[in-house]
C-alpha cells in the first residue's frame, strides 16, 4: 500500500498530539465531581438515584459539617454538562459553593446519558433503545426522581431548583407533565431560560432545518452519541485549546459562535478544564430542540402524522401546558445569549403563573456559558440569586 507524503505528515502529527495528550493534562483536568468538590475543602457523597423506567442516575451532594441548616438546593446542568461543571473554576465563587457556604445542603443532579448516567436496569448503552429518549424523559423521570430522592435523604418536604439552559426546559416539562411536583418545589431559579427559541445562531438554525435527514442519517449508522467523551480524544481536544497553542483562537471563536461572543467574562485559560468535562448527549435531544425551532412552539416530541395520532390523539403533537407551572420561578437572562433570547424570556415570563422576578444580567457582553463560568458571575448573578433563596 502507498503512503502519500500527506497521509504521513498527518500520522506523525497525530501522534504527537496523543502523546501530548498525556503529557500537558493537569491533575485537576482530570478530577470527577467528587474530587472537584474536595479541593473546595468540602466532603463530597455520591448517590444513585433509580428512574421509573429504568435510568441509573448519580446525584453529587455537597456536606459542610457546621454552620445553618437550610433547605435542600437541586442545581441541574444543561446539555453537553453534568454535575461537574457547577464546580469547574475551583474557586470560592461558584453558585455550589456559595451556597453551601450559605448553609444549604447542596445537590448536583446528573441526567442519563451524560458522563455519570451510562447505566440502565435492563438496557445496556450501546443498544440504540438506551438513546431513545430527548429532555422530555429527563423531564418527565430524572428530574422528579432525583427530587423524591432528596426530598426523602434530607426529611423535607420541598427544594429549591436552579436549572441552567437545558436544566430549565426539564423542569418545565416536569410541572406541566406531573403538576403535582409544583408542591415541592419552594422556588425555581431559571438561569438562560430554555423553553421558546427564536433566535439562534446560524449554524444552530441550519442543523434545525435538516434535523430529520441528520437523525436518520445517524441512526442508520448506530451513532447514538453525539460529541463522545472517550477520554483519549478529550486530551487531544484540551491540548488544541490550552494556553500557547496555535489553536486555542480557533477553539475560543467555535465557541462564541454557539454561546455568543464575551472576551470580558470568559476565561480562555479554562478551555482544555471545560473540554476534559464535557459530557455527550444523544440525536433524539437535538432533534427535539430542532423542532421548537421550526415549530416556534414548546410541544412534545413530534413523531410525526400517524405515530402523534397513535401517541397523542392528534396529528399534531401538544404544547406543554405552562399553565400548570404553578411553583415560583424566578427568570434570569442577558442580552448576548443567543440560545436564551431576550425577546423568548418574555414570552415565557408572560405564559407562566408565578413568576417572581424576570432579571436581565447587568453585563451587555454576557453570555450563555458565563451563567456557569462567568469570570463576575458571583457578583453580577449568583449573590442576588442567594440573596432571593433566603427571603422565600
């Protein structure tokens, strides 16, 4: 067999892209949660937690051994995360630790298929009936399992719940599909709210007009991952994007294309940290969201003409029903997000019944990352928000 000069080049530079994957990763890159947790000095647990339909999920829980005791607090990431990155910057300025600090016992949810979810009671994770779920499963199993978990490990009777981007969408699937899960929840805190999407960028708008042809395409290849996480791909990731490689502009400008542009508040440094813990998500989510955009409604899954008449009754599937979304939510959102528009916030805002507050961030250059790992998210978002949670 040939081998062109190409081919060669191409060869020796992967290898040594593999062998710096093993050299240049920090012991902190590659921490779990529970690690993350400790090197804040806190006790971390580490719970499973078992869906209705089967779903092995694990909870992280933050213990202060001193100090007021309040009430349980549920922080649930968005797509792409896991508990992980509520603890990423290792700084006493994250919204987990602050509010441990504040004295809530302080949960770390985690939904199937991300990094600590691959487990199943009788499905094994390659098979693609493991993957056939979107943010309506999360919302309608993992969310209230993981709050009946709580709830039960701590002896109270309600939460708080603070949901970032995808975070936020699970829970309003879960009070408009089991309204009596309102009454557990003493107040809900909407970080980059998710529910209506008008507003994309372009790459976002492309995807979701083609999102039938990508998820067949997808399926029929047994493609039940998208973004993989196999730790050896990770590091190569990282290291294209740390601190002095010639690559790291081209990584830092991907990501502004999807969160929006914010050279004030995001740390270019934490780039390979945010690539190590990056956790997969599955076609049918995509897809899902797809649909709102196309759709310009917050419905169920749309399975088509004859499976919606089968599954729904109509040809056509339903909107969740905000109506019955009774729990307190708070709305918080900036001006540069572009996956949580200012102008689909309000028309949540005004859907919802007891809405306690809509906040817009008080930085025009915030983004949709930022509400996580924002270099001023302490005081610009996450004091007001501990400020709030101890006058309910």
């Amino acid at each position: 067999m040939c081998v062109s000069v190409r081919q060669l080049l191409l060869a020796l530079l992967l290898l040594l892209l593999l062998s710096l994957a093993t050299t240049l990763s920090t012991d902190t890159e590659k921490m779990d949660t529970m690690e993350l947790i400790e090197t804040h000095g806190f006790v971390s647990q580490q719970h499973q937690v078992i869906t209705e339909d089967g779903y092995v999920l694990t909870l992280h829980r933050i213990m202060r051994q001193s100090g007021p005791r309040r009430p349980p607090v549920l922080l649930q990431h968005g797509i792409l995360c896991s508990s992980a990155c509520w603890v990423l910057r290792g700084t006493q300025k994250e919204l987990a630790i602050m509010l441990v600090e504040a004295g809530y016992d302080v949960w770390l949810g985690n939904v199937r298929g991300n990094t600590y979810c691959k487990s199943h009671l009788r499905l094994d994770n390659t098979m693609e009936k493991f993957w056939n779920y979107s943010f309506h499963e999360m919302g309608n199993y993992d969310v209230p399992a993981m709050i009946d978990y709580i709830l039960a490990e701590s002896g109270q009777d309600q939460l708080f719940y603070v949901g970032h981007s995808m975070g936020t969408t699970m829970f309003y699937v879960m009070c408009a599909c089991r309204p009596q899960y309102n009454a557990k929840v003493r107040a809900m805190f909407s970080l980059a709210p998710v529910a209506f999407m008008s507003q994309l960028p372009p790459l976002f708008k492309l995807l979701a007009r083609y999102y039938e042809q990508i998820l067949n395409l997808l399926t029929q290849h047994r493609i039940y991952e998208v973004v993989p996480t196999e730790p050896w791909l990770s590091s190569i990731e990282a290291n294209l994007c740390r601190d002095g490689s010639p690559f790291q502009t081209f990584c830092v400008e991907i990501a502004f294309a999807i969160i929006g542009r914010d050279y004030t508040q995001f740390n270019k440094s934490m780039l390979p940290m945010i690539v190590e813990h990056m956790s997969s998500t599955n076609p049918r989510t995509l897809a899902h969201y797809g649909q709102l955009i196309n759709s310009g409604r917050f419905q169920w899954y749309n399975w088509g003409p004859e499976e919606n008449l089968a599954v729904y009754g109509s040809r056509e599937p339903p909107d969740y029903d905000l109506s019955l979304i009774t729990a307190p939510v708070s709305l918080h959102y900036s001006t540069n997000d572009p996956l949580s528009f200012e102008k689909d916030v309000k028309n949540l805002a005004a859907r919802l019944p007891n809405v306690i507050g809509v906040f817009k961030v008080p930085n025009e250059h915030f983004n949709h990352i930022d509400f996580l790992l924002g270099t001023d998210a302490d005081s610009l978002l996450y004091k007001d928000i501990v400020h709030l949670m101890k006058k309910l």
